[in-house]
C-alpha cells in the first residue's frame, strides 16, 4: 500500500465583490493526514458512467466518518482538488471522491 501525504484544506477569509460573487480568501490546512488511492471497480463504471471516473478520483484517508473535519479540498501529490463526496467506511477510513483538474 503507497500512502501519500494529503492536507484536507478549507477557504477562509473570502469577500464579496459587486456582483455579488465571493472573491479572495486564504487556503487553511485543518487536518494533515496521509491517503490512498482507491481504484474504481468495475461496478461502478458501468452504473455513473466513464465521464464521472476520467475526471474524477477516489482517495481513502484513514479518519472514522465521524471525526472527518469540515473541508472542502484535499492537496495530494501537491494538486489540490475539490471534494464531492465522502463515502462511510466506519470504522475506521472514509473515502473522499474528489474532481481532478488537468491543465
């Protein structure tokens, strides 16, 4: 198993300009943890499609659902990527889905 090391980051600070959209802000790390990749299986493709599993990936970080911090991106491999959805594998990981971003 290859853990890497994963900060789960949240955007503090923001303001809102004129048009009503918030702008601005600074990254806070509220948790350092470690990660795995968590390859989709088979079943999965097939029921959410190949769009959903090219641009997005699955990480396990070993926290209890419970005690996962409020977040909204994690930074692996020094990307920081935005979550979408954390899975419950009580008791002890959860599963974070998060969108990928290639330049």
């Amino acid at each position: 198993m290859i853990w890497k090391p994963c900060q789960l980051q949240i955007l503090t600070g923001q303001t809102e300009d004129e048009l009503g959209n918030m702008v601005g802000g600074d990254w806070k790390t509220v948790k350092e943890t470690v990660c795995r990749h968590t390859p989709w299986t088979d079943e999965q493709i097939s029921l959410e499609g190949r769009d959903v599993t090219r641009n997005e990936q699955r990480f396990a970080v070993p926290i209890p659902y419970n005690r996962f911090p409020s977040c909204t991106h994690a930074v692996v491999n020094g990307i920081r990527q935005e979550i979408r959805q954390k899975i419950d594998l009580s008791p002890r990981y959860t599963v974070i889905q998060v969108r990928v971003y290639k330049e």
